[in-house]
C-alpha cells in the first residue's frame, strides 16, 4: 500500500502542476458568473436553467480532466524514460497501476469539490438555501461514476499506443453510454434477430453510467436519495473498476515494454 499511495501521490501531484484544471475551472466560473448575473424577463425560477447549465459545464470539465489525466499516465512514463526506473524499484506494475488508478481518482475527487463548492456557492446565494445532503450525495455519485471512466480509460492507455487516440475513443465511449446506454433495450426491441440479441448483450453489459447522473435531485431540490440505493450505486460502479483495473493489469502484465 505504501508503493501504491506513493505512485498516488505523484499523479495528484502531476494534475495540479499542469494546466488542464486551471484552464476549465476558471473557464466555468466566468460562465457561471455571467449566466447568474443575467436576470432574464425577471423569473425567478429561472435559477433552474442556470444551475442545470452550470452543472453540465462541471460534468463536461470533470469528463474532460479524468480521461485526459488518466489517458497521460503510462504513455508519459516510457516517454520520459521513467517507467524503468519505476519498475526496476520493488514496485510490481499491478502497483503502478493501481496506484496511477488511485491518484487520478483523487485528484478527480478533489476537482470535484472545488466545482461543486463554487457551485453550491452561486445557487445559494440566488435561491438563499443550502441543501447540503444532496449536494453530499451528488458529489459521492459523480465521483464513484469517474471511477468507471478512470479505470477504462486506464486500460485504454494499454491497449492504444497514443494518448490522442485513447481520449477520443474514451470520449465517445463515455458520452454514447451516458447519452444513448438508458436506450438500447427499447431500440433491441424494434429490430429483428440477431441484431437484437447481440444489441440486448451490449445493453446490459456497458455500464450505465447514466444511473450516476443525478443533477435533477439538485436542479429541482427533490429529497436526497435512499441510502441503500447510493450503496448499490457504489457497488455497481465499483464492480464494473475491479473488472477493467483487472483487464488493464493482465494486459499490463504480458505487455512488452520496450
């Protein structure tokens, strides 16, 4: 553990130094700050729109740092020759691995308070009430959802030889199951066999990252979730980590590094 919190340590490190968190983090306040300072026909309740835009600039943002930060990590290691030296430590690369995983989930972790913190700010100080528990639960969900897009952008970086081309393909991944994953079945339901068959597979073998969107409990202040639904959510989303942490480690394992 002491190896894998170490490797942690230096991928937190590697985000903060670099631009990428800077650059989105004051590129969503200014935009949150300017739709907040329009008063639009003098609606009130057109705090709803603002917050539900604000909180798909800090999706977008979060989407943006887990799978770019992750999609980095082993590629920049043989780029700089330091992924020898690494091993060559007693550090087994199920280690580095687990560790890259961990330290991009952390500081993912951390981005998302900020962005929240901020949030919860400007919506307080337009609807002048705070509910902290479902800002709580939407923090938890969004962050055990990056996990997922962490852990498979992780084993894309072992499968594909460009970071450029890992994030891209990671992008779309992610943004076909959070746009089109809830839809599949209904869609299997109106074509013939196999294709449905085969569309049902890829249905209920994604995971459904959609499950983790929660940004209507905060945008319409509904009551929190139950608990032991969160805890299933957890539970699914970590389950679907171990399974690509796995894949990406076996891959890792029997992969030539020179």
């Amino acid at each position: 553990m002491n190896n894998i919190f170490a490797v942690a340590g230096v991928s937190i490190k590697e985000l903060y130094r670099r631009k990428d968190f800077y650059v989105l983090f004051i590129l969503t306040v200014l935009i949150c700050l300017l739709m907040a300072s329009v008063n639009i026909f003098h609606d009130d309740k057109i705090v709803r729109y603002l917050k539900e835009i604000s909180l798909l600039f800090i999706w977008i943002s979060s989407l943006v740092i887990a799978i770019t930060t992750t999609a980095r990590q082993i590629p920049a290691e043989k780029e700089n020759r330091t992924l020898f030296p690494l091993l060559a430590k007693p550090l087994t690369r199920t280690e580095l691995l687990l560790g890259k995983f961990l330290g991009c989930w952390l500081a993912c972790g951390l981005a998302l308070v900020c962005f929240y913190a901020f949030f919860g700010a400007l919506a307080g100080s337009r609807e002048h009430a705070w509910p902290l528990l479902n800002y709580f639960q939407a923090v938890v969900l969004h962050w055990i959802m990056l996990g997922v897009v962490i852990a498979l952008t992780l084993l894309g970086s072992l499968v594909f030889t460009a970071p450029s081309s890992n994030a891209t393909i990671s992008f779309v991944a992610v943004a076909g199951i959070l746009l089109l994953g809830r839809h599949l079945n209904k869609v299997a339901l109106a074509i013939p066999e196999p294709r449905r068959s085969i569309l049902y597979s890829i249905y209920y073998g994604i995971p459904h990252l959609e499950l983790f969107d929660v940004r209507d409990l905060i945008i319409h202040n509904w009551p929190p979730i139950a608990w032991r639904v969160c805890g299933l959510a957890t539970l699914y989303a970590l389950a679907y980590a171990a399974v690509f942490l796995i894949a990406a480690c076996q891959v890792f394992r029997r992969k030539a590094l020179n």
